[in-house]
C-alpha cells in the first residue's frame, strides 16, 4: 500500500495499493481478452457508450475537482476544467468510431481498400501535474479506436485517475476496457514496455525517463509516444500589447505552481522595451494570487512534494532574483512566484526544466536574436510570441522549433487541435483530429477481380 500526502495539508489524504508486476501481468490479459469483444462492439455502441462515459464524468465534475484540490493541490477554477477536459475530449472521441474510414485506392485488376484497425491493450503512462487530461487524451482515442487501455497515475497522484476508471464502469465499459493500476513506475510502468500483449506506450513525464521507454520499446519494436519536458519561450516585442502581454505573463509560467509541461519559463523581453515591460510585470506577479487552492480566487496552489520544492529552490540564487510574489507560510509546500535575471543563456536556470514557479528573464535585439534565444535548448514544446505586427507573428511562430506555439496568446491545449513536442520535448502528437489514426493500424487490402 502507499500513502497519498495532500500538498496544502500534509496530511495523508488516502492510502491505495501498490500493484505488482503479477497484478500487472492479469490486468493486461484482462485487458487483451476484453480487446478481442470491444474491437467487434459496433461503431454506434462504442460511440454511445463513450458518449455515456462523458455524460457520466461531467456528473462527477465537481467531485473529481474537489479529489484533486485533496490530492494535487490544484487550485479548484483548474481542477474544474481539467475534469471538464476529460469529458470534452471523450465527447469528442466518441464521433469517432462511425468516421474512422480508410480509402479505396484505384489500381488495376481488382479493388485496393484501407482498414483501419485497433492495435490491442495500450498502456497509458501519467505524470502527477495533470492528473486527468492526461490520462483522458490517452484513453479517449485509444478507446475510440477500439483499443483496451491499462493506464497507470503517478504515484503521487493517483486518486482521480482510480475514480475515472470506476466511473468508466459506472457508464457501462465492459470490465477490462479501462484499467487503471496505481503503482511505481519501475513496476506497473516498466511492465507496459516489456509485456508482449501491449502494442503502444503512451508516455508523458521526464525526457531522462522517456528515453528509457523509448530504448526499451525498441526491443519489441513497440509503438511509443512521447510527451515530455519543456522550456518554453515568451517573446515580447516592443510593438505588442505590453500590458496584456505583461497581465498574462505570470499565469504562462506559474500557473499550476509552474508544474507545467508548456510552462514559459524563459521570457524574452526586446530590449528597447525590457525595464518599462519587467515594471508592469512586477506588478501582474505580485497580484497573482497564490493561496489555498479550495478558494474560488485561487491562482496558483502549493508545490507537489517537499522534494520538488527543494528541488526548484536549488535553481535560485537570492542575487539572481529580480522580484517575487507572495505565498502563504505554514503548512504546506509553498512556494512564491519568483522571477530572476539570466546573464547568458548557459545559465542553469535558463537552460533546465525547473518545474516550478520560477520565471528566468533575458533582454533579445532583433527577431533574429529572439529566435534564435528561443530555440537555444534542447527542448521544443510550446511558447508564445506577442507583437504587433502580423507578418512577423508569422515569421517568429514559423522560425521557432516547437510543436505548439500561439501569438498574441498563452494558450497551448485544445482538444480538437494537435498537441506534442519537437526535440526532446517529445515524438508523436496527442488530441486534435489524428489522434485515432494514431491508436489504428492501417491494413491494405488488394481484391482481385480477374476471373
Ligand atoms: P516522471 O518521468 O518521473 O514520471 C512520469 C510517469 O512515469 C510516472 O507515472 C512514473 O511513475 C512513471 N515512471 C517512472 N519511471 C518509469 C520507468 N522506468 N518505466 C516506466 N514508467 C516510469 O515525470 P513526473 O515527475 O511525474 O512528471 C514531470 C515531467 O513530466 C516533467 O518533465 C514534465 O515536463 C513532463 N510532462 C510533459 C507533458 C507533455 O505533454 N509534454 C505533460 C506533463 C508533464
């Protein structure tokens, strides 16, 4: 068995069993037996029963979000949406089974026809910081495709994951359809790489651990997907909008105490414009409402663990800081927004995935200075570009290498629009209109027609 700490109280908010490599083993038999009726269920049923599923998850909405203010600290607006996330994106996956059409190709001799087919049990693997829509962008596809998934949370954060899969029962999936096993990585994770019976691995969490799973997929040439760090970049322009470039700067970054994979964590200011640009946001940081996560004007909630709050302060020294917001003190792993200046881009907190509410600042020149700033690290999942100027949004959004950017916008994640990294932010992409052909394999079929 393994305790489950709330961030806010540290208190033991609940204690679910550990499963081992046997439980493991079952679970993913369960789920293959499963696959072979649930493949055939017809496209209708699997649509309504998906449809069922979303209807039975918004019910639950208020209860999931309140478990994750318990379990992860989330602030209670963002729990919200992140159970509201599930149920848009099973809705949206539901209209997928009665669409999932191949082609028929013209060749000589006969008929030429595409089918797509589902893969068998696809493993889910979650990181802690969102709990919900991660798992949710894995098993609305998987399932829509006529997959059966086996899905194991974090260990820090498993309470919502264990009550969606209930609820999946409660909507009328057949037993096997939706596993979900809390456990340790080593264990329940590393055994969705190496069981033969599971055809995918959808792996979201830390580019170390990531390359791991790819190595290890490798050995039975298993599909992977991988979502994983960042260190985005926030490019401002003196031509923008500075106040509401200013105004959303502090949630970009340390929304979710910065626990986020499309944090931008490094902000690059055009120098002509950087002291008036680093005023406003002194002020937009220091009124960025860090509190109890359970109240309703929550803006940001305590860290996940003691161990990444030591882990983040590592990354700051006091002379590097420029101004910080404030955090409650007490119980708790607060920590406040901080905002520092980097020298060079060789600094560590710079150039490292700090995960948490930590904002590094550097003034550019030109737009060939801020793309190539930005694009200076090793990662490429999002960031944002504000200007004034629509011809240079496009050239800055078109030279920067990520896989997800907006302009004149912090907004990275929309269900029906494709999200993934580029670099080693990740390989594959999640959401948005392909995500089923990706859970599919694509069967040619050639009918001859001669006599
Ligand atoms: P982590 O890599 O430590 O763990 C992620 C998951 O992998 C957990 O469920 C963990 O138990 C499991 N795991 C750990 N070792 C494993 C192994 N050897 N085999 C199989 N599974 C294993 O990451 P974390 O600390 O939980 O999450 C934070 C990281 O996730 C950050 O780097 C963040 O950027 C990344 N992330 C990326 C995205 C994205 O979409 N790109 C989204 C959220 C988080």
């Amino acid at each position: 068995m393994h305790d489950v700490i709330s961030p806010v109280s540290e208190e033991i908010v609940a204690t679910v069993p550990a499963t081992s490599v046997e439980e493991t083993d079952a679970a993913i038999e369960r789920a293959q037996r499963a696959f072979e009726s649930w493949r055939k269920v017809a496209p209708g049923d699997r649509a309504r029963l998906l449809r069922r599923f979303a209807a039975v998850v918004d019910a639950h909405n208020e209860e999931l979000a309140q478990l994750e203010v318990r379990n992860s600290g989330h602030t209670i607006g963002n729990a919200r949406w992140e159970a509201g996330n599930v149920r848009d994106v099973l809705d949206y996956y539901a209209g997928a089974p009665e669409r999932l059409s191949g082609r028929q190709i013209p060749v000589a001799g006969g008929i030429d026809v595409t089918f797509y087919e589902p893969l068998g049990v696809v493993g889910i693997i979650v990181p802690w910081n969102f709990p919900m829509p991660i798992a949710g962008w894995g098993f609305g596809p998987a399932l829509a495709a006529g997959n059966t998934v086996v899905l194991k949370p974090a260990e820090l954060t498993p309470l919502t994951a264990i009550r969606l899969g209930e609820l999946a029962l409660e909507a009328g999936l057949p037993e096997g359809v939706l596993t979900v096993l809390p456990g340790k990585g080593s264990i329940v994770g590393q055994r969705f790489v190496t069981h033969p019976l599971v055809r995918k691995v959808c792996f979201t969490g830390s580019t170390d651990v990531g390359k791991q799973i790819m190595a290890g997929c490798a050995d039975q040439v298993k599909r992977v997907t991988l979502e994983l760090g960042g260190k985005s970049a926030n490019i401002v322009f003196a031509d923008a909008d500075l106040e509401r470039a200013a105004a959303g700067a502090p949630g970009a970054v340390f929304d979710n105490a910065g626990q986020d994979c499309c944090a931008r964590s490094r902000l690059l200011v055009q120098a002509g414009v950087y002291d008036k640009f680093l005023g406003l946001l002194e002020q937009s940081v220091k009124a960025f409402r860090c509190e109890d996560p359970s109240l309703e004007t929550a803006q940001m909630g305590p860290l996940i663990s003691s161990g990444q709050r030591e882990s983040v302060k590592s990354y700051i020294s006091e002379k590097e800081v420029l101004f910080t917001g404030t955090a409650p003190d007490g119980k708790g792993w607060w920590m406040p927004p901080t905002v520092v200046g980097a020298r060079s881009t060789d600094d560590q907190h710079w150039r490292e995935e700090i995960f948490g509410p930590v904002l590094s600042v550097m003034p550019f020149d030109d737009e060939d200075d801020a793309i190539r700033k930005a694009n200076d690290t090793e990662y490429g999942l999002s960031g944002s570009i504000w200007t004034g100027d629509l011809g240079r949004g496009i050239r800055v959004a078109r030279g920067v290498e990520a896989g997800n950017l907006s302009v004149n916008s912090n907004s990275s994640v929309r269900y029906w629009t494709p999200f993934g990294g580029v670099k080693q932010s990740g390989l594959g992409r999640e959401l948005g209109p392909d995500a089923v052909a990706a859970f599919s394999e694509v069967k040619n079929v050639y009918f001859s027609t001669e006599a």
